[in-house]
C-alpha cells in the first residue's frame, strides 16, 4: 500500500513540476490570497508520502547507520 502512494506521489511531482514550470512566467498573475498555497506546494512539492515511507521502513534513516543509536 504505502509503495503503492510513493509510485502515485513521484507521478503527481512530475505533473506539479510541469506546472510550476508553465506557471514560472505568470505567477504574478497568481491571487495574492493563493500565493502563500502555491509557495508552499512549491517549497514541500507532493513526495510526502515518499519521505514517510523512508521514515517507516529503512529509507536514509537505515542507510545513515542511526538506527544502530536507536531503540526501533
């Protein structure tokens, strides 16, 4: 299931980066009240679920030798 989302999110990423880079000349056209919406989308982009996954189930939290320090 939750490899199932990371597949899906890294799809929607490619969609959302195409859009931001159509939209790079016309942000200014963006509604002040959305701008803060569309910085943050930006900024955070749509791999959550990707980053959860690696938290969960050994991504760079393994491979970084922490979780040896840690009680899992």
């Amino acid at each position: 299931m939750y490899k199932d989302s990371v597949k899906m999110a890294g799809k929607a990423q490619i969609c959302l980066d195409e859009m931001f880079r159509v939209m790079e000349h016309h942000e200014h056209m963006i509604p002040a009240e959305r701008m803060e919406d569309y910085k943050g989308l930006k900024k955070l982009g749509l791999m959550q679920m990707s980053k959860i996954y690696n938290l969960m189930w050994g991504g760079s939290f393994m491979a970084d030798g922490v979780s040896g320090l840690c009680d899992l």
